[in-house]
C-alpha cells in the first residue's frame, strides 16, 4: 500500500473519548487519515449531552472542543446507525483500515437485594438520563409525589442527582435541563433527599466541588451527623485514611455542614449518610423503605479499607430509590468481554486476540475519572494503532467506505449538517433570558428536524 493513500478509520461512538481519538487520529498520522464516526443516537456527545448535571455549563463547553475536530475536512459524522443493528462489524472491517471502539458504559450497575425490583426503584442511569433529554430515558416515569428520596452510592452522580432533587424551580429552569424534566421536577413533594454510602466519609468518591455545591442550594439545609465523619476500625483505632488533600478537603467541608446550625428557612434536607449499605426494600406493591445495615471500617491484611456489618440495622421510610453505584459496558457481538469488569478486554487500547479493532474510553478502562481522562485515554490507544499501523502497514480492506453506504443500510441516518439542524433548532426554543434547554427528547422528534433540513455535508458545522 502506498504511504500516500490515506488510512480510513471508523470511530463506533461520539462521546469524549471517540472525539479525542478521533482529533489524535486526524493530528497526529503521520500520512493522510479519514474519520468516520458512527453514533447510535442522532446527536453526539455521548455523556456530555445527557449524563453532565443541566446546572454544570462549563463542562459542557468542552463540545467547543470536539467541533474543531468535527470541521476538519477528514472527518465524517453519522448518527442513528446502530453497529450491530443496522451496520455489522464485519461490513466495518471490510471498509476500514481500523475500527476504534468508543460506546462507553451505557447502563448501571444492579442493586442486587430483595426488593430491588419493587416500583419506585430505579438506577440513577436512567434518572440522569431523564433529567437530560436521553432518547432512551426520555419516558421513565418517576414518582415524585413522595415525600423521602434515597440515593444509594457516595460518587459525583449520587450527588448530581440528590442536588437535582433538591434545587427550587427558579434555579432549575435556568438550566438545560429537559422540559418534561422541569415540568415535573416544579410539583415535586421531595422533601428530603438522603444519600447512603457503605464506607466512610474519607472512602468517599465524590470531589470536593461536588460536594460543597449542596451547600449552596437555595432552601436545602444539609445534614451530616458529627458522630459518622471519626468513624474507627474494628479495634476502635482510628484509621489513617485522610492523608490526601482531596480527602482532606471533603472532610473540612463535611465538617463545615456538621457544625452548622439548621437554616429556619430551609423547606428541604439533603442528608448524607456514611458507614450504611442497603440490604432490602420493603414495601406493599411499591417502595415504602429501606433497611440499610451500620457498617464499621475494617483495613484488610493488604492495607484496603472495607466496610463490614456490625449486625445492627436502620429503616428509612422512601418512596424513591436511586441506586447510583456505578456504571457497566455492554456486550458487543462478535468480541470479548470481561463480565466482571463490564470492559473490552484489551492490551494498550487494541482488543484482546483481534486485530485492526481497537477501544477507549470507559468501555476500555471501565466507569473512571473525569472527561478530561478520556483524552490520555484516547491518546494511548491512538498511539497503540498508530504503531500497529506502520508496523504492519494494515490489512487493505476489500471494500471502502464511500459516502452513501450507511445511508443503504440505515436510510434514517442523520449526517453532520442534519445534526448542526437539531442544535440550532434547540437553541432556537430555548427563551432568550436563559441558556436554552434541550428541547428534542425524542427520537422521532430528532428525525424530523434533521430531515426536514438535509444537507450534504463532511462535517457537524
């Protein structure tokens, strides 16, 4: 093969990671590199657009990013072509040089106890995604008319999604959250929102901006108990597990909520709870409780901290229960898969036993770090198929990518300028005293705008 022909490479996925990988891939060849990106949904943006809080703008701005990438004039976007439904890994194979495999985790972790499948039980996955306009999501029904949440999980969307619960309607509806989201959220009869987390307060996964932001809520007061932020071992030793600034920051602001006093105004509470772990909801046709077990820290003979049953128990009356214990990859047919993990078995970012395919991001590595993560990332594995690349020169497929081959397969596809057409026409609802919302909720709504308004176009700009 010539070094002059251009490598054309698949990107099966549009969040951060597909996107850096995509502009690494675009960067840094050194000879000519094309980029098609395929995407389930018909946006992008993966976790950006529906997983980041409606009250978090500026980690959404990291789009600004990803369009750059988007307008060079490699790059292909395609959404609503689902690999493995209407597009077959193998037609990828016999297309592309490499397929990079960026999908993410998409859905959450089991809450396996008695119970756990009672209505009014619900991962906050499918939450998230209701509060951002997910096509997947879009329709859940939460029953907000209660007056006790429970979020169980003691990480950044615990507390996105106790923090959406607790925010008045005036400061909600400053956000991009979803419409349908506002509408309900504004009758909402959530008084008090607690959070369980099976370790202590230093254990704690959330970052300290998180965390002071419950503070901040207009009308909420937060209540931690003084008693759970000392918590000891099995001996009643104090254990040595504030030593890092982060952890050391969260307890100052941990202790900050202990001391204070309750705000008389205050119409709502976010309590977190430390040294709990839920072991049955109970309830007549529907969620009315949770029996949590009280934990104490134990430090195993490897140096980990674990959380180990005292034998005592507490029930929390909740008429809605969140479980935000992490988040886990999908199967995809045709390669391997770490049950365990919820991963892409890989060696560097290529996939286990195979080769020209390739993953990053959480389907990679699993559920961990921030956005900003993805990008070293998605850097290794560039780096990974860039190597395998020159080495090996890649295997010439037997067929190439042309611009109407997924149109064939998916007639319904939406190209870049169609999805520039969505997001115009989102800005364009939106009210001009405010950031505008996501407004498109449905798939079909999607669809509508963006063929309405077809163009031809190499780009998402």
């Amino acid at each position: 093969m010539s070094d002059t022909q251009a490598l054309r490479f698949a990107i099966v996925g549009s969040g951060p990671s597909g996107f850096y990988a995509a502009g690494f891939l675009l960067a840094h060849a050194e000879r000519p590199v094309e980029v098609d990106m395929l995407e389930r949904l018909p946006t992008p943006w993966g976790l950006v657009r529906s997983g980041v809080a409606p009250d978090h703008p500026k980690i959404k701005s990291v789009t600004r990013i990803f369009e750059k990438t988007a307008a060079h004039p490699g790059f292909r976007w395609y959404g609503n072509v689902d690999v493995g439904r209407d597009v077959a890994r193998d037609e990828l194979l016999e297309r592309y040089d490499a397929v990079v495999y960026a999908v993410g985790a998409e859905s959450g972790r089991a809450l396996d106890i008695p119970g756990a499948d009672l209505p009014g039980v619900a991962p906050a996955t499918a939450f998230v995604g209701w509060y951002n306009g997910h096509p997947d999501h879009r329709d859940h029904d939460f029953d907000l008319s209660v007056d006790r949440a429970v979020v169980i999980g003691n990480g950044n969307v615990a507390l996105d999604v106790a923090r959406m619960l607790s925010l008045s309607h005036d400061e909600l509806r400053g956000t991009d959250v979803a419409d349908h989201a506002l509408d309900a959220l504004r009758t909402s009869r959530i008084r008090d929102v607690t959070l369980l987390g099976r370790r202590g307060p230093a254990e704690a996964a959330f970052t300290t901006p998180e965390v002071r932001e419950l503070g901040a809520i207009a009308g909420a007061h937060v209540v931690v108990d003084p008693a759970e932020l000392a918590p000891g071992d099995g001996d009643g030793t104090a254990l040595e597990s504030a030593a890092s600034p982060a952890t050391t920051r969260n307890l100052a602001v941990l202790e900050d909520f202990a001391a204070r006093g309750r705000d008389p105004r205050a119409s709502r509470t976010v309590t977190l709870r430390f040294l709990r772990s839920p072991v049955e909801i109970v309830g007549d046709g529907r969620a009315e409780a949770v029996v949590v077990a009280v934990n104490e820290l134990v430090r195993h003979a490897h140096g980990t901290l674990g959380a180990r049953p005292t034998g005592r128990t507490e029930t929390l009356p909740a008429g809605l229960v969140l479980s935000a214990i992490g988040y886990r990859g999908r199967r995809l047919e045709g390669l391997p898969f770490d049950d365990a993990r919820g991963v892409i078995p890989n060696d560097s970012g290529r996939v286990a036993g195979r080769e020209r395919e390739y993953v990053t991001g959480w389907i990679k590595r699993g559920p961990s770090g921030i956005i900003g993560t993805n990008k070293k990332c998605a850097h290794a594995t560039v780096e990974r198929l860039l190597d395998d690349a020159g080495d090996t020169g890649m295997q010439r497929p037997s067929a190439r990518a042309t611009a109407d081959w997924l149109h064939e397969r998916q007639p319904r596809v939406v190209t870049g300028a169609d999805w520039a057409a969505i997001d115009a026409h989102e800005r364009a609802l939106g009210a001009p005293a405010r950031r505008p919302r996501v407004k498109l909720t449905r798939v079909a709504e999607l669809l509508a705008v963006a063929h309405g308004t077809r163009a031809s176009s190499r780009c998402l700009n």
